[in-house]
C-alpha cells in the first residue's frame, strides 16, 4: 500500500519524515504483469545510507527469472499487441505512463532519497521532472519518425524502415536511478520493443515502483519488466541470454567491458554502454566570470555527491589565476556541505552504500600518498547520524598521471592541475581512457571552438558545466562507451534499419 497522493509537496524535513514513515515498499520483481519473489525466493536487504537503516527485503532474481521475464518479453513482442501497435497508440500509453510519474512525484523522489542518499530537494526538482520530460519527449517523437525512400529507377522502389529489435535487457547504475531508465526504456517501448529493466542493487526501489504505474498506464503484461538482483546474477544471464535482443548499459567502464564479452559469447546481441568518465574543466584566465566559473566547477564535483559520470573531477586551471580560483572553488564549497537528505535546503546527501565511502576515502588517502596538497575537505562527517557522508574534497598540484586523477573515483573529489598554454590544456584534457564530456572557459571565441573541438569528448559545455536537454545525444568516446541516449539519435539503438526493394513489372 503507497501513501495517498498530497495536494502539496512537504516544505520541511519533518513533511519528509513523516510522508515517508507512511511508505510500504514493495520489494518483488515484476514480470509477465505481475509482482513476483525471485524463484529461489532468495531476498537481499535495501539499506538506506541516510542513516544504515533497513527500508525492505528485496527480490534476488537470477538466472530462473531471467528465463520467465524474457519468455514474456518474447511473448508479447511476437503477438504484436505492442509491437505491432501503431506509434500514435505506443505514444498515448508513454505519455499516461509520464503522466502517473508526475502524479506520484514526492513518492518517487522520497523513494530515490530513501534509497541512494540523494538530497531529496534535487530527487523532487531534478530526478522526477527530468524523467517525466525524457518520457513526454520521447512519446511525442516517435510518430514523427519517418522512412525514407531511396534514389531510385522510375520502375522500382527502395524502401528504408526502421523495426523493432524484439527483447531490450536495460541494466542502469544507481546514481540516477529513474532518469537512467527513462533514457532507456522510454525510447526502447516507443519503437516496439519489450523491455526488461534491471535496476542496480543498490537503489531498486523506484524502478520496482515505476512498474506498478506502467501497468496502470495499460502498457500490456510482459512488455516492461522489472528484475532487481545481482550483476553477476539476473544481470549476468541477460546479457548472456541467447534471446535477448538488444542490452544497453550505463556503468562502469569494467562492467562494460565484460558486458561486450557476454554479447560474443551468447548471441552476438547489439549491446550499446555509456560507461565511466573523468571529465576536465578547462578554466582559462579569460574566463568571462571567474566566481560563475567557480560555482559550477564546485556543483560539479558535489552534485549528487559527486557520483555523476559527468563529474567535472578534473580541474585545469590556467596558471596564472589557479591560486585565486581555489580560494573562489574553496567559497562556492561552503554551500556544498553535507546534510540530512531529507532537510529540503541539504544540497550534499550521503553516499550510497559503505563500500562507496570506503571506495572514495581510499583515493583521499591515495592522492595524500602521491604528494598531491589537501586544501578543503577530505573527512567523513556525520557518523552519529548512522549515514554515510564526506565532505567535498579538493587536491592542489595534481598531475594528470597520479591515480586521483586518472581513475574514476565516483564521489566528492577535485583534482586541481595546472597548464600554461592552450596546447597544453588540450593535451591533458586528452590524456585520458574515457571521453564522455569537458567544459571550456573563456571570452575568446575562437579559443572556445578551437579546444571544444579538438577535445575526444561526447559533450562538451562552453563558459557552463553540464548544459543540454533531451534534443541533445548524450554518450561518450573511447571508453566512455557508445552510442547515444537522449535526442532522436537514440532510436538508433533500438531499431534495425531494413531495406525493401520493389520492382515495379
């Protein structure tokens, strides 16, 4: 049983605890249309890192469920109730499905909150509203779409469409748990597939939650699925499943990789990854508003507590203004302090799980041990609160080649490394595994398009961090991943392009 719908979103921390303190969770898979225990009736515990708490014993799916949920998946792709569906219906459907999203915002962000540590003002205003806006978009494109037809002889036709690849496995990271999905399954089920969702262990609530509101939309059984569990279990037999059509990831760079392994090992599925980042700022002495620059590089590596795959985590700074920018990026920190997720003006949350924190205290250690100089932050703070919070942490003379500032680190940490010329910024914003976005600051124009596109990044914001809407691909190069979400280029990943040729006799 959820909680009613309210007229009005809580203002105060108090609302938030006592909105959530009426929540029963659901914890069961969902599959074929219905929620359902994992076969082994194996359970996992949720635990919140607000305060290390239990919320609800979760659904272990693994290799039993997959089999069920893709025998549905199947099923319903092959009677054509949606895949044969006309788009303008598919759309009606998505768009009462965005509708419901928005209808059940402060249960959703309270859930997103609750579950990953988020600040539940950014869950509310950021999460919710951009994933009934990759929903919407997505819907009101997709029969907009054309074929084409080909250059032809008066006396044949060439006929190019796109159709729907059959049973899409969507595996998504836990850092955005709703906005990952909707960039996928919003454009998987607009082009005809059935979808399989598998949220990360960490956060599974909202995408257990999301499935109630499909079937509420009338999406038809066994067209949106949901499996929580393990990677190396339900995820694992997606990816090598031999009737899985199409798997698309967000993730780790290592978890990618393997995922390319199991597409080649099972039956060559199309697999498309948006993996691991480590993206610079690039801030020259020019900059039109150094204190506006300074800003967004510090919401750059605290928003979401720094676990953003975009996270502006490399700071290049011009050498002749770095001294000042720090003291500039040490100030825009002091409205980044950690917080209680639910207090509605925290802006710093907590961090998802233990093994997170672990994982981001190593590399404050790391980068001490590598001689690069602490000059804010650095400490886990809180403790009494039973929650797992840090402190936005930043490192002066870093050098590209130290391992905080090549290696994803996924949390509150800025490397600040310095360049004198232009040659030189591009050169170390180059010198890089991933390739998934970079900023450039400057008020010369033509410095801007010279190092914008002389980067090897998918996105790349100029005098902002972080611009673009759902008109704009997203994805990355090198290991970054590819292909792309957002836009109309995401269809792509989803359809097979068919030609047609007729001879007129």
């Amino acid at each position: 049983m959820n909680p009613p719908e309210r007229s009005t979103t809580p203002t105060d921390q108090a609302g938030w605890q006592a909105l959530a303190a009426q929540l029963t969770l659901e914890g069961r898979g969902y599959v074929d249309g219905a929620y359902q225990w994992a076969s082994s009736n194996e359970t996992f515990a949720c635990i919140s890192p607000v305060n290390g708490r239990e919320l609800a014993q979760i659904a272990s799916c693994d290799q039993a469920d997959a089999e069920l949920a893709v025998a549905a998946a199947r099923k319903a792709f092959e009677s054509g109730i949606w895949s044969q569906l006309a788009p303008a219906k598919r759309k009606d459907f998505l768009l009462r499905f965005a509708d419901l999203i928005a209808a059940h915002a402060d249960e959703l962000a309270l859930l997103e909150t609750l579950d990953m540590g988020k600040p539940i003002g950014h869950a509310r205003t950021v999460d919710v509203p951009a994933t009934v806006r990759a929903i919407r978009w997505t819907a009101e494109a997709i029969d907009k779409v054309y074929g084409e037809l080909a250059a032809t002889p008066h006396n044949q036709i060439g006929m190019i469409s796109r159709e729907p690849m059959g049973v899409v496995a969507a595996i998504v990271p836990w850092n955005f748990p709703m906005i990952m999905a909707s960039w996928k399954i919003a454009p998987a089920l607009a082009t005809g597939n059935s979808v399989i969702l598998k949220p990360s262990e960490k956060s599974p609530l909202t995408a257990i939650r999301l499935a109630a509101l499909a079937e509420q939309a009338g999406i038809p059984a066994g067209v949106f699925n949901v499996l929580p569990g393990y990677g190396h279990t339900v995820g694992q037999a997606l990816a090598l499943h031999m009737d899985v059509d199409c798997l698309v990831f967000t993730g780790s760079t290592n978890v990618a990789k393997q995922l390319m392994i199991y597409a080649g090992q099972s039956n060559m599925k199309r697999v498309w990854l948006e993996a691991g980042g480590k993206s610079p700022n690039i801030v020259f002495a020019d900059a039109p508003d150094l204190k506006k620059a300074a800003a967004e590089a510090a919401s750059a590596i605290a928003f979401n507590q720094g676990e953003v795959c975009t996270a502006g985590s490399r700071l290049l700074v011009e050498e002749s203004i770095r001294a000042e920018f720090i003291g500039l990026i040490r100030e825009a920190l002091k409205t980044w302090r950690p917080g209680h997720p639910l207090d509605p003006e925290t802006t710093c949350g907590a961090i998802v799980d233990q093994a997170q924190l672990d994982r981001i205290i190593e590399y404050i250690g790391i980068g001490q041990s590598e001689g690069a100089t602490l000059v804010e932050g650095g400490k886990r703070v809180m403790e009494d609160t039973g929650g797992l919070f840090v402190q936005p942490t930043v490192f002066d003379g870093v050098k590209n080649g130290m391992r905080i500032a090549s290696e994803e680190i996924f949390g509150p940490v800025l490397s600040v490394i310095g360049f004198r010329t232009t040659e030189e910024a591009i050169n170390i914003a180059n010198d890089s595994i991933y390739g998934l976005a970079a900023a450039v600051w400057t008020s010369n124009i033509n410095t801007a398009y010279r190092v914008a596109k002389a980067l090897r990044a998918g996105s790349v914001w100029i005098n902002h961090y972080d611009g673009g809407d759902m008109t704009a691909p997203f994805g990355g190069f090198r290991q970054s991943g590819n292909g792309r979400d957002k836009s109309l280029h995401a269809f792509d990943k989803y359809t097979e392009i068919k030609a047609t040729w007729l001879v007129i006799e």
